[in-house]
C-alpha cells in the first residue's frame, strides 16, 4: 500500500494553496496516496503517514489558522513526520529571505514540540488590488507594486526530495 500524505495549508490570497498544489501534485509523481486541503478541514490526521503543512507570514506572523491547527493536532504532529513550508520574500532578494526565516523561527519557537524533518521558506505573491481590511487601511502596502517570488522549480525540487525524506521515517 502507498503510504498517504496530507498536504495542508492556510492562505489568505490564494498563493499558498497553489504551493500546496504543486507539492501535492509531486508527491503523487513520487507514488504516495496524498490528500490536500487547508488546515481548517481537517478533523484528525489518523489516516497519514506523514503531513505537509503550507502557510504565509503577514506582519512577522505566521498565518492566524496555524496555531489552532498545531494544537489541536499536536499529539498526531508528534507520531509523524511533518515538513513545512512558509511563504514570505516577495522578491528574490537574500536579505528578505534571512528577514522571513529569522520571523518564522520565531513563530515557530512558540511549539517547540514540533521538529519538522523539513523546513523551507520560498517567495511569495503579492497584489495590492487584493488587500482585504485591515491591511488595505496602509498606504505603504497599497502603494507596493505586484509581485510573484515563487520559485517554482525551487518548489519542485522540494516536493521530489521530500519522498527520500518521508520514506525512512515513516512507520508502516
Ligand atoms: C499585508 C501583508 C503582510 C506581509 N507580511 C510579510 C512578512 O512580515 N514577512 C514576509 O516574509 N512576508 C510577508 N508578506 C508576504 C506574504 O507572505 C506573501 O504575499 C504570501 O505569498 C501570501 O500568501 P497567501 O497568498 O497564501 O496569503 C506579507 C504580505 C501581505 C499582503
């Protein structure tokens, strides 16, 4: 039997998920069974093997569904593999990619119980014209140009490796 992964995300604009996508998409080149839905569908993680968590950083935070998700599924986080990715940079540039891992870690230094087996930030989306309350009340962020950072072969990659990641450690 294929071993199933749930790849599960929070988004506010809709980038993550199309991340999510893809990584799934890979998974089920790879020969896993995988699931994909965002966090707030999901009841139990009984059924999986391993999980896939995809969100966004908005102001320095992770995004607001990831918390309740870790914990309500926190004892199932811990008897699985998990890997995580987090969307952030909107360019490709060095410096805001340091900026996102060092606000991701702090995020993530608020559930130490979780060690993910992967961890990666990639580039993200941004539209002004997509802004809903309460960030369309910031001139700054109004006034920023479209972006779309996503490495998509970057992503890739990622996904593919992940199969050499999970296998070892999945229990059967
Ligand atoms: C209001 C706002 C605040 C953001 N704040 C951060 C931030 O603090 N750090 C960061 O790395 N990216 C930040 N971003 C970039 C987002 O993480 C990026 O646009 C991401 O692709 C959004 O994901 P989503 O489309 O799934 O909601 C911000 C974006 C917006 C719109």
């Amino acid at each position: 039997m294929p071993a199933t992964v749930l790849v599960t995300w929070a988004t506010r604009y809709g980038s993550t998920e199309e991340v999510a996508h893809a990584v799934a998409d890979e998974l089920l080149n790879q020969r896993f069974t995988v699931n994909a839905q965002p966090m707030t569908g999901v009841k139990t993680l009984e059924r999986y093997d391993a999980v896939v968590l995809g969100f966004a950083l908005y102001m320095g935070h992770i995004h607001k569904d990831v918390r309740p998700f870790l914990l309500s599924h926190r004892d199932e986080l811990t008897r699985r593999p998990v890997a995580l990715f987090t969307l952030g940079p909107m360019h490709a540039e060095e410096k805001e990619f340091v900026e996102a891992r060092r606000e991701l870690t702090k995020e993530l230094a608020k559930f130490p119980w979780l060690s993910p087996v992967a961890q990666q930030v990639f580039g993200g989306k941004f539209d002004p014209e997509k802004l809903g309350l309460p960030f369309s009340l910031f001139p700054i962020l109004r006034k920023m140009p479209a972006s779309d950072a996503r490495d998509w072969p970057s992503i890739h990659t990622w996904a593919t490796n992940l199969a050499g990641i999970f296998q070892p450690t999945m229990a059967h």
